[in-house]
C-alpha cells in the first residue's frame, strides 16, 4: 500500500516541507545557526550513490576543508538513516561538508536526521544543486532524467517544481543525446550547453565537438557547422561559405515555437532581429474561436 502511494506522489507535493532544513541552512548563513541533531561518527556516512552532483571544485573544496580546519562545520549534514543498516545515514545535503571535513580529518561531524523515502532524497538532492547551481549542464540534465524515468514525473512537473520552464527542461534533458566524451566536455567546460545543444543533429558529433574546440567556435558558428558539414570553411567573419545570408533558426528557437504552439494549440513563430536583442512573435489563428482564446489568454496575463 504504501508502496502505491509513493507511486502516485506527485513531484510538487509538499516539496516546500522537504526543503525547510536545507532553506533554513542556506537563509542561517549570516545567523545562529542550526542545531545538529547529534554528533555521528565520519566512517558512519555515507554518500546518495544517486546524488546527481558528479564533479566537485578542487579548488574551493580546498578553501572549505580550510575553513574547516579553522572553525569546524558550521552548519550540520542533513541525513537520513541507511536503509539496512542500524546506525549507519545517507547523506541528502551536504557531501561537499563530508567530503572536505574527510580531507581535514575529522573524526565526529555534526548532522540533522530526517525519515525521507528515495523520492524525497533524490529530489531534494536534484533541486537544492539546481537552486544553487552547483550542477554542470550535463548533471542537471542526468539528474532530470533520473527524476522521469525513476520516478515517472514529466517535463511539467519537474518545471513546476523547479521553477523553470517546460522548454529549458526539455532542451536540457537534449544533452543527454550526445556521446559520452562529448558530454564529457561540456563536463569539464570545454564545450557550451550552447555548442552541445547544436551538435545533437550532427551525424558526427564527436568529429564537430573537437574541431569546435580546436577552432574556439562561436555557438552560431557551431550551429552553421553542424549544418553545412565537418568540412565547412568559415571566412574572416565567421560565416560559413555557403550559409552566407542564411538566417536558419537555432534549435532552442525550434523547441520554444514548438512548446508555445503546443501551449497555445496554435502555430507560432519566433523570429530575432539579426544582431540585436530583440525580434518578432508572430501567432497564426484559423478561427474567430482561436481568437477569442488567444484574446482572453492575453487579457488574462
């Protein structure tokens, strides 16, 4: 029974209670902050294996573990208890705390525990790095997947929950078409979420993402590229031969149409100004009926 509930929970739901702890932490900085519920043992926590965050700054957990040293760890571990194992936790927020209080040798470390199921875990885990954007594009994106194909949430919820729009999600989640090693880069901040996001309709995007690298591509030189072939030629002024004058739309241009259209059940086209910031919405109506929708839609804000 319970096993159904946790099923038909919908990300959302009470999200603003599992997040007070880490809120609460975040708003304390400049405060008291909070009290641990106990003092446990270093060797007794462990890492969310699911945790979506992958890559940590050596430099500034250099600068925590420091910190560390000096004053010990302000603010406590939110933990839960490890499923399994009587006295052992899970760590939900904090591991970049655990991890530099390790390098600075700690023996006890201060935590708060909670009872969360895995949901809970994994979304608090996916939404604390993205409110605070500690994720790469790439980790953002495996984490949104994780939260779709464990958990069978959508692309509205998780914008929704997030605070995001549908086709930021969506555009997203796109990266997680690439090879890996092209993940890779934009990993390690060799490629753009920009330059990844064009490479996705290429035949070889390995080829293009290296030749991107070499060459130090714009993302609209990339865009062209991936368009016109690995063996494009690009002039002095950075377009391509034979897309000069063109003024093909981008796929984030393509996505937003198609999640306004689909909004709207109605065609729409966005189309920017070339050099400038701004541009033209242009929304087709084939009824009186569409009309009347798409006025009361607009008077509604």
């Amino acid at each position: 029974m319970s096993d159904k509930r946790t099923k038909q929970r919908g990300l959302g739901r009470g999200l603003s209670a599992l997040m007070s702890d880490v809120n609460d932490q975040q708003a304390s900085t400049d405060s008291a902050p909070k009290a641990p519920d106990m003092m446990v043992p270093i060797e007794r926590i462990s890492a969310n294996p699911d945790q979506p965050r992958r890559q940590f700054d050596p430099e500034l957990l250099e600068d925590l573990t420091a910190s560390i040293r000096e004053k010990g760890i302000i603010q406590p571990l939110i933990v839960r208890p490890m499923p399994g194992k009587v006295g052992d936790y899970q760590i939900v927020a904090g591991e970049r705390r655990w991890r530099a209080a390790q390098k600075a040798q700690l023996h006890r470390i201060p935590v708060i525990v909670r009872d969360f199921d895995d949901t809970e875990v994994l979304e608090i885990a996916i939404i604390e790095n993205v409110q605070r954007a500690d994720l790469n594009p790439v980790e953002e994106a495996a984490g949104y997947q994780q939260l779709m194909q464990k958990f069978g949430h959508t692309q509205e919820k998780l914008a929704e929950a997030l605070g995001k729009s549908r086709s930021h999600i969506a555009n997203t989640m796109r990266l997680m078409q690439l090879p890996e090693q092209v993940q890779a880069f934009v990993r390690n901040g060799q490629l753009t979420a920009g330059h990844a996001r064009a490479l996705i309709t290429s035949d070889d995007p390995m080829a293009l993402a290296q030749r991107v690298i070499k060459k130090a591509l714009s993302v609209r030189e990339t865009e062209r590229l991936a368009k016109t072939g690995i063996d494009n030629v690009f002039t002095p002024s950075g377009k391509s031969k034979r897309g000069a004058g063109a003024s093909e739309k981008d796929a984030d241009t393509h996505a937003l149409e198609g999640d306004l259209s689909a909004a709207l059940g109605m065609k729409v086209s966005v189309d920017h100004t070339k050099g400038e910031e701004g541009g033209r919405v242009t929304i087709a109506y084939t009824s009186l009926d569409d009309l009347d929708t798409l006025c009361r839609l607009l008077s509604n804000g």
